[in-house]
C-alpha cells in the first residue's frame, strides 16, 4: 500500500482539533457585538453542533455541505441584515481560533480559502 | 471468521467481519439516519440495550451518553452481539405504591413512593408518572441514588394542571402509580470530584439538583458545589432551612436563595437565580454547571455559562416544559 499524502483533516488533528476549535470559535463568536444578535434566542448546544459540522467542512473533513442548505438557512438572517461586514467578522474570528490553537500559516490560509467559498451562499447572493 | 447479530426494533441483522453496525443495517435495508459516516456528525447514534459499545465507537460523546451505552454506529465494529435502539425508548414502567405526602410551599407537594422493583438512575434524572387511565408528566426524581426502591418528587401544582391537581388533591397514601425507566442526561456522575459545580434552578428545578448535591456530597465530592434556588417571591422557595442546615455540613457546600421581585429578607439575594449566580461567578472555566426549571432561564443561562468560561460538555440542562395540555 503507498502512503497517501495526509489530508488538510488529518494535518489539522482530525475530531479532536475541531472540538478544541469550536470551543474558541463560537465563545468568540458570541462575544462579538458586531455579530452576535444574529444567534439570540437559538439554543447553545445546537447551534455548537452546526459550528462544529461547519468548521468539519472548512477543515477539509467528513462533510454533506450543500450550498442550497446553507443558504436556505441564512435566509432569515440576510432579511435581517447579514452582509460582507458579518461574514467577514466570523472569517477573522475563525483564523483568529485557528493562530491561537497555534495552526501553521499555511494551513489556517487553506481552512480560510474553503470557509470563503460559503461566502455567497450563506450571503444569498 | 466472526460475525455478530445486531438486533434492532426485534429485527437481527448479521454484521460480517469487518463492517460497522451501521454498514450492516444500511446493506439490509434499515431505515436509520446517518450522515458523515466518520464519526463527526454524530446522526447515527444509538444506544445499546444490550452487549458493550466498543470504546472507539463512544469517541466524543458526552460523558453522560457513554454511561448509557450510546455510540456512533458508523464507528463500531462489534466485539459481540448487541441489541440496540435508535433513541431511548422509554416504554417499560413499574408499579409503585405512594407512601407519603408533604407540603412544601403553598404549591409544591413533595411525593414520595415506593417501587416495586428497584430502579437504576442516576441522581438528577427524570421518569414519567403514570396515572391508571394513562395520562403522564415527566417529573424529577428529588433524591440521590441510595435508596434505590424509594423515590421523592416535587410536584408543582399548575394552574389547570391535570396531573398536578390530581396528585394534590385526589392521590392518596396507599394509591398505586406506574413509573417509567430513568431518562435525561442531566445527572451526576462521580468522576473529576475536585471540579468545582455551579447549580442553578427555579422553582421545582430545585428538585433534580437536590438530588445531585446529595448525590455529589455522599459520593465525597471536594470541588465547590454552589446552589442558587430563585422563584419569583419568598413563598415560592421552598426548604431553606434544609439547604442552610446542608451548609453547616458541608464546608464546600454554598446556597443562594433569590427572589426576582420586591425586597428579600436577611440571608436571600434580590434578583433572578441565574443573574446572581453569574455576576457572583464570573470565571467559569473548568466547571461543571447544572441548570433546571424554567426553559428560558436554563436556555439563556447554558450561554452566559459558556460565555463565562464553562466547557459545553460540562454543562448539563433540564429544561422544564409544561405539557400543553395542562392548559386546556
């Protein structure tokens, strides 16, 4: 059997890095003014699991991402206002997570290229 | 070679050498919900009725859910038969005789009742009672684990309440009730004794977290375990005195009453539980937090307690609805 180059999942640390991740990253999410209105009212510890099958999705790992759910979704929240400046608030929180856990430049560029890619979905556009 | 039966709904599926329990249900055609297929969505998760989940299949779930047997299907390769269940099924009652009826406040009974078989639960837990002609609340069980065939409850009485107003008024010492296997993952479990505990509840949800402090402090818990009871106004509350006795007790154990409305008297915060409780205990980081009673409280409070610091698998909710039917 040949090796196989380790996947961006597999370089990241798998299940266990995007636990670690989604603790950091929503906390940062919802402290912040600028877009926490956006998840009033929704309960915690389901929405942690969205955030976690999200950032699964940004890490390269298992995932059914379609971008008809994701913007069926956010539907409610762009008639509310969500635009550019909020997606780009949850990108800074997310490299933000990922420097912290201490994530190779490199990589926290190729979890960011793929979140970036939602971008018109989750906007609507 | 070795193959294992996996029997689900009474339906054995043979799992080969090999193949996860959920590749064996999906190869014969069971309905079963499943996504990612590598551990991470977590949609195939079951629960074993019967045989060990293998320790892998259990990777990232709570702590709580693997002291129930539940696992990820599509990460376990069975190490013996198993009979398993796509969620709890809650369907097995035993009978049970009430022994006792005391007031506690002016609205809250505290029930006790006597079961023909013991019961396995966790202190914390929730069973539904049963009236003869069917009808059933769920109600939480107000009593550690030691007394395995005797049970207590604190049962509110609602306005209009059908359940409720039958306990007070028409069930009586002697009177039978079916009661329902333990459900609920908000309990105590006596690993990481130092970890410090927050509990907050209102009203009735005072009841569960009895239960866990008695649990907590028989089991030898050293962590600070701090409780803050509220209601709307003084007559709400219910066993101060009991709660303050435990605290002479216990050096590690602290109680809060709070009332949200008017002026308190000596010894009783003004404000509601949960805002107390926060600005109180800022730093969360590390602790273990248990929340029951009213569901907005407990909702908004799971993320001021995350906000604080408190790891989300650390923090365990009951949050208590009222059957809708009550109102009719």
């Amino acid at each position: 059997m040949s090796e196989a180059k380790p996947t961006l999942y597999e370089q990241l640390g798998g299940e266990a890095a995007v636990n670690a991740a989604v603790d950091i990253f929503y906390r940062k999410v919802l402290s912040d003014f600028r877009i926490n209105r956006f998840f009033d009212n929704s309960d915690i510890e389901k929405q942690a699991a969205k955030q976690k099958a999200f950032l699964t999705m940004a890490f390269g790992g298992p995932n059914n991402y379609t971008g008809t759910d994701m913007r069926t979704a956010h539907a409610r929240f762009v008639k509310m206002g969500l635009n550019d400046s909020h997606f780009d608030a949850v990108m800074e929180h997310l490299s933000g997570t990922l420097r912290e856990l201490k994530v190779p430049e490199e990589l926290v560029a190729q979890v960011a290229a793929i979140a970036e890619s939602t971008r018109s979905d989750v906007l609507g556009k | 070679m070795t193959s294992r039966h996996i029997t689900l709904d009474e339906q054995v599926t043979v799992c080969h050498e090999g193949e996860t329990v959920l590749d064996a249900l999906l190869r014969e055609g069971r309905d079963v919900p499943y996504s990612c297929r590598q551990g991470a969505c977590q949609s195939c998760m079951m629960r074993s009725l019967e045989g060990m989940p293998t320790e892998d299949s259990q990777k990232g779930l709570k702590n709580v859910l693997c002291k129930q047997n539940y696992f990820l299907a599509c990460l376990c390769f069975p190490s013996q038969d198993m009979v398993v269940a796509l969620s709890h099924q809650a369907d097995f009652f035993t009978e049970a005789t009430v022994v006792s009826k005391v007031l506690l406040n002016q609205e809250t009974l505290l029930l006790t009742i006597q079961c023909k078989d013991a019961l396995d639960y966790y202190a914390g837990q929730f069973v539904n009672l049963k009236r003869s002609d069917g009808l059933m609340r769920s109600y939480s069980i107000a009593n550690s684990k030691v007394h395995t065939h005797k049970l207590t409850f604190h049962i509110r009485r609602l306005a209009g309440g059908r359940f409720s107003e039958w306990v007070h008024q028409e069930l009586n010492i002697g009177d039978n009730i079916s009661v329902s296997d333990p459900q609920g993952l908000c309990f105590y479990l006596p690993d990481n004794q130092e970890q410090n505990m927050l509990l907050i509840g209102t009203g009735s949800g005072l009841a569960p977290l009895a239960g866990i402090i008695e649990e907590a402090l028989e089991q030898g818990h050293t962590g600070q375990i701090h409780l803050y009871h509220g209601s709307r106004e003084m007559d709400g509350l219910y066993w101060l005195d009991e709660m303050q006795a435990l605290q002479q007790n216990y050096e590690n154990f602290h109680y809060t009453p709070c009332v949200s409305r008017g002026d308190s008297p000596e010894g009783v915060a003004t404000g509601r539980a949960n805002d107390v409780a926060m600005a109180a205990l800022p730093d969360l980081k590390g602790w273990r937090v248990f929340l029951c009673g009213h569901p907005d409280m407990v909702n908004q409070t799971k993320t001021q307690a995350y906000l604080n610091g408190a790891s989300l698998k650390d923090i365990y909710s009951d949050a208590f609805h009222v059957a809708s039917s009550s109102l009719e």
